[in-house]
C-alpha cells in the first residue's frame, strides 16, 4: 500500500510538472530547466547534509514516524514536478514517461520496504 501511494503521488506531481513545463516551454524552458535543476541540487545537498549529521551507530534504526514518511513524500513530490518540468522543456512523451516514473518509484519504494 505505502508503495502504490508513493508511486502515485510520484506520477501524479511527475504529470503536473510535464504539464506545467509544457504549458511555459516556449522562451521560458531553459530558465525552467536551470530553476528545475538547482532546485534538484538543493534537494539533493540537503539530503547528503541530513544524513552526515545523524550520528551513525550499531542500533538498529528506529521505525520512521508517519511525519517523517509524509515530509520524504513531499520531498519525493517537489522532486518529481521539477523532474517533470525538465522533460516537457526536452519535449518528452507525457503518457510514457510518467508511466515510467511510477513504476521505478513503486519499484525501489518495495526495495526500500524490504
């Protein structure tokens, strides 16, 4: 179930984002693309920072609170709308590609899961 919801959410922000993108390819698609790529970068590098800081040990980790779950999702979903815009800019089939996104998000959601 946690899978299906992530790759839906992913799909769905993933559709908003090509339609957004679409929508202000014309003179505004490379702008959109360099504000979607330093947003991934901020994303990313704040990611890699949060994780050098927890301290690492041999406890096992604790379960991840639904707060924490829902703050990852909405990182997960900023991430694929800035992902989205990119590939209308590039003029990436809408259908395929989100078709795409959701599959490897459910994928590597189960890999996670195990």
């Amino acid at each position: 179930v946690v899978a299906a919801g992530l790759a839906a959410l992913s799909a769905v922000f993933f559709a908003l984002g090509m339609i957004i993108g679409e929508s202000l390819s014309g003179p505004l698609g490379s702008i959109l693309m360099i504000a979607a790529g330093a947003l991934l970068f901020v994303l990313g590098l704040r990611s890699v920072l949060d994780a050098r800081r927890k301290p690492e040990d041999d406890a096992p980790a604790e379960p991840m609170t639904s707060r924490e779950v829902m703050t990852k999702s909405a990182v997960l979903a900023v991430d694929n709308l800035a992902v989205g815009v990119s590939f209308a800019v590039l003029g990436a089939p809408l259908v395929m590609m989100t078709g795409i996104v959701a599959i490897q998000c459910f994928v590597a959601s189960l890999l996670g899961l195990l």
